[in-house]
C-alpha cells in the first residue's frame, strides 16, 4: 500500500521552514551584535564574512530532507502495518464465516448421517421383516401343502379306478401349480435380495429340455395343444451351466406358452449360434400360436404381477411372476430374455445362453444308487410337529418297510436319542420347546456320525445355510415328492 502523502508533505514543509528559520535568525543576530543597518545589504555583507553560517545554518535543512524521507518511510510502514491489519481483519472474518458454514455443514452432515443410520436401520428391519414373513408363509403354507400333495401320491398308488385316477391327478396338478406359485414368490424375493447362488454343474442340455417337455405333457393335452421339440444333435451331450435355474426358465416360458395356446401349437428349438473351442452360444426359441402380446402391454411384460389382458376371457390367470423370474433368472446365467410377435399369430420368447464346453467324459456308471431293498428294517427318528405331516411321513416309511419313531419336538427327540440307537433322523425345524436346529446341535455333541436330514417347509436359502452349520447332512423341502425322500434316504443309509 503507498505513503499517505499527508504525512510526508508535512515532515517536508517542517524540514524546509525550519532550514529557512534558523539561517535568517542566525543572520539578523549577527547584524544587531556588530550594530549594522538593518537591511538585505547587512544580510549579504554577513554572510559574505561568516560562511560557516551556511554549513550550521542549512544544516536544519538537511535535518529536514532527513526528516521526509524518515517520515516517507514510516508513512510506508504505518500504511503496511495498517494493510496488514486491514487483511488479518479479513482474514479473520473470512476464518469465522468459514468455521461458522463449517459448523452448519457438519451439523448438517450429522443430521443427514442420524437419518441415513436410520433409514438403514428401518431397511435391515424391513428386509428381517420380510424374510420373517417370507419364512413363516413358506412354513405355514408347505405345511398343509405336503399333506394334501402326500396323500394324493398315496391315493395313486392304491389302485384307484380310472374315474379316481383322474380326480387325484387334477388335485395333484392344482396342488403342484399351487406350489409353483409360492415358489415363484420365494425366489423373487431370493433374487432381489442377492441370496441366489449360481450352481454351475455338468448338464446334459438336450435331456434338460426334454425332461421339461414331458413334466408338461399334461398340461399339453389336456389344452389340446399340438407341439415340436428341435434339438441340434451337434450340441455336446454335457455343457457347464445351472441346470436348476435353465429348468425354471424353461419351465416358466413353456408354461405361458401352453397358457395362451389352447387349441393351438407350440414348438420348442435349441440350436447353436455360435462356438469356439473352450464356449458354445445356444439360442433357445419358445414360440406359439396363443393371443399374442399387445403394442402397449409389450414393455411391461416383464414387470412384477404384470399380466396380458386380453378382454375376452378370464382363462388366463396367474400371478404374473413367471416373465419376471425368467428375466431375472437369466440376468444371473449372464444372459436377457426377448421377444417378438410372429407374422401370423402368436408370440416367440427367445433367449442366448453361452455355456463352458465340458471336457470329454464317460458316464460314471457306479453313481447309480442301490436298491431300495436296503430301507428294509431301518430304524429312522421322524421329528415332526405337525400330525397331518406326522402321518404323510409315517405312510411311506412303512410303505418302504423302515421302522419309524416318532418325536413331536427337538426336547423329546433328544431323549429317544439318548435311549435308542437310529440309523437316521429326519428333522423338522420349526417346533415347540426346541427346535430343530438346537436338538442338532445337542446330538452333534456326541454324535458326529448319523445322518440328520432336514425335513422342513422352509425354503430360503438362509434356512439351508444354516442347517448346514448345525451340522445337518441334506435338506428336503415339504411338500416333497416320496421319489426324493426315498433317494436321499438310499443315499445316506448306503454310506
């Protein structure tokens, strides 16, 4: 910042009176001492006579130059030190405002952080809610479910007349499409909240399609419906992929197929789009002749309980969850579903999976499971709540010979335990006094050996997850189907 020129024109005008000040008084005494006329000719003639006047008498002059400068640089730093804090005032300021949007700030962090601990709180409440609900409905809608499904088996194997026959397999598929239902809820539920693993496995594709055609092949008929299945026969006979989750896609795509399609036809192709040596690219093609999807109606096909209405009929329902599984499902095998319509009439669902070429094996003849002759006189500890799922249980352990006990909760089935000796144990999980997973892990204590498998209506993933850390050996889902029981009772009593 420049001198104030104030200050430095005063200590000039100062020096400059004071220089002019002390020569003329100097001068006028000298001309009153030596009693000269008074007069500019005295002043002249002194001076003439007295030159060191003019050293001593400008000497204030200096004093005063001196003096300017001196006063010019203390007018410079005054004026930098009134700079300085000019700009420290600012600063400060600056600092305070600074500090003060700081404090806001965090303050205003802190309440956003208090909400969003919150809003995660109420999530993992939410979704523990939901996974409670989802676990329970499971339970308390598979329960009676295996019921009805166990004793419509039983009924089939009774030599029913052809009439009975009939009824028992409408009751049959209603049940079954029932359970579909409620599995097709879990999984939603399952995929969203990133709980599905993908089980990447040895498949023979061509079998897969084919044993999903014949699963439907009632439904087929009964909708009168005319039907193809073209498979390439250069697709290996093994490919890596998950064969449960093609199983649903196929099974759900092929399902609204036969939906829509009464009367009309549908044709199943699986063919090679691409190959290389290590992956081959299948596209796999589900086309009908049914209603066709509307221009409207053909973005939103895919979302939750979404449905076609066609406006003519009330014979197409469902719960609109079979397109979205699939989208979902094959969003996990890294693929996307498509559709189009066809140039007639009807709908093709289409879809590329590309699959891992499986190395060149032959078929392990010794993985085929011993007969079941040998259920014949074990001794199995059923664990069971539940009386109607206490008698469906009960009817095919005896049909297959096994000798049964039968414990109604987790505290009573670890004193039968300790008095008896088992060759296996099937295990409800939800139960009264003590559950499943509490009496397993109290016979772990001093049993490591027996099979414990898991006979339960729950069907998340979670509920597998921690049967396995309690140390339970397998896991069967009710409504069962006896084939299952039956296979996996071979297995662990063959071990």
């Amino acid at each position: 910042m420049p001198a104030n020129p104030h200050y430095t024109l005063r200590y000039a005008l100062l020096g400059a009176v004071f220089g002019l000040l002390f020569p003329v008084g100097a001068t006028t005494f000298d001309v009153l001492m030596q009693n000269l006329e008074f007069g500019f000719s005295s002043f002249l003639l002194v001076q003439k006579t007295q030159p060191l006047h003019w050293i001593i008498d400008t000497a204030p002059i200096f004093l005063g130059l001196f003096a300017s400068f001196a006063g010019k640089r203390q007018d410079h730093v005054i004026a930098i030190n009134e700079g300085l804090e000019n700009e420290i005032d600012k600063r400060v300021k600056e600092i305070k405002e600074n500090n003060e949007k700081l404090r806001q700030e965090i303050s205003e962090r802190k309440e956003i952080e208090a909400k969003l601990n919150e809003a995660v709180i109420q999530a993992n409440q939410g979704a523990k809610a939901k996974e409670d609900f989802l676990v329970n409905m499971s339970h308390e809608i598979r329960t009676p479910m295996n019921a009805v499904i166990g004793m419509a088996n039983l009924l089939k194997e009774q030599n029913p007349t052809e009439e009975q026959t009939e009824s028992l397999e409408l009751l049959l598929f209603s049940a079954n499409n029932l359970l579909r239902i409620i599995n097709d809820i879990l999984d939603i539920s399952k995929i969203e909240a990133g709980t599905v693993d993908i089980n990447l496995q040895l498949t023979d594709v061509r079998d897969t399609v084919r044993k999903v055609v014949d699963e439907l092949a009632g439904r087929i008929k009964e909708q009168n419906i005319l039907y193809s299945t073209k498979i390439d026969s250069n697709i290996p006979e093994q490919l890596v992929t998950d064969a449960g989750k093609l199983i649903q896609v196929l099974e759900n795509l092929l399902s609204n197929a036969i939906k829509f399609s009464p009367n009309g036809k549908v044709d199943i192709t699986v063919s090679i789009e691409s190959e290389d040596e290590d992956y081959i690219k299948l596209l796999f093609s589900i086309t009908d002749t049914g209603i066709g999807i509307s221009k409207e109606n053909s973005d939103n096909i895919y979302d939750l309980f979404h449905q076609e209405d066609t406006g003519k009929s009330t014979n197409h329902s469902g719960t609109g969850l079979g397109l979205t599984i699939v989208r979902k499902l094959l969003h996990l095998l890294g693929s996307e579903i498509y559709h189009r319509e066809r140039k007639l009439h009807g709908t093709e669902f289409f879809f590329y999976l590309s699959c891992k070429k499986s190395l060149k094996t032959e078929r392990n003849v010794n993985t085929t499971l011993p007969s079941p002759d040998i259920l014949k006189g074990r001794k199995v500890l059923l664990v069971e709540d539940n009386l109607m799922n206490q008698k469906v249980a009960m009817k095919f352990l005896n049909k297959w010979e096994i000798q049964c006990d039968l414990a109604e909760n987790g505290k009573q089935a670890l004193l039968q335990f300790n008095n008896s000796n088992y060759d296996l144990i099937l295990m409800d999980l939800q139960m009264p006094e003590m559950d499943g997973f509490e009496a397993t892990k109290e016979i772990r204590k001093t049993d490591q050996e027996i099979p414990i498998i898991a006979l339960t209506a729950a069907a998340l993933i979670e509920v597998k997850e921690k049967t396995e850390q309690v140390g339970m050996n397998d896991f069967i889902t009710k409504p069962f189907q006896p084939s299952l029981l039956q296979e996996k009772l071979i297995l662990h009593l063959s071990n």
